[in-house]
C-alpha cells in the first residue's frame, strides 16, 4: 500500500498539473484543474462531492479518506492513461449527479 503524503503528492500532480497540460494540448471536453478534481472528487465518493466532504475546507481531497484517496488516485491514473473518452464519460455521469447535462460531442 502506497503512503498517504505518496497518495496526496500524486493527486495534486495529477490534477492540478498532468491532466489540464495534456487536456489542453489534445483538446479534451474538459480541461482546468478545478473540472479534474470535480470528476475524481465526485467518482471518488459516488456523488456530488460537497455533500460528502465539507466544501469550506479547502483542499477537498485532503478530507478522502486514505481508501478514497487511493481510489480517487487511481482513477486520475486511468484518466491520464485512456484520454478523452474516459474523461467524457465520467464528466457526463459528474455532471448528471449535479442535473446538469453532458457536454455536446465533437463533430
């Protein structure tokens, strides 16, 4: 089992930096830090993040337990390894558990 400070380090790498550089450069649906950690938070707790975690307490993912965090890692992981077509389909579903709706597809 990987440590949490190992745990917290790669979140932030992934999120904050590794997936908005490489979504920006190919174009992905979704490409700002903040959007990474709203699709990872939500999937990591099964719904909108902020009726989990308290949203005043900054940052969210610092509340996941260490279960969580090591699953919210492991998904960015998978978000970084598939692309666009991940990173949609688990916008659409983040986006659904907030009523909103899917971002269009690319012509």
């Amino acid at each position: 089992m990987t440590d949490r400070a190992t745990l917290l380090h790669r979140y932030r790498e992934l999120v904050l930096d590794q997936l908005p550089a490489r979504a920006r450069a190919e174009r992905w649906v979704v490409s700002a830090d903040h959007c990474f950690g709203r699709i990872v938070l939500d999937h990591a707790v099964g719904g909108r993040w902020y009726d989990v975690l308290d949203r005043r307490r900054s940052p969210a993912f610092t509340q996941l337990d260490d279960a969580r965090l090591a699953a919210a890692v492991e998904l960015a992981e998978r978000m970084d390894a598939e692309g666009d077509p991940l990173v949609r389909r688990l916008d659409a579903q983040s986006l659904a558990w907030r009523g909103k709706p899917a971002k269009p597809s690319r012509p």
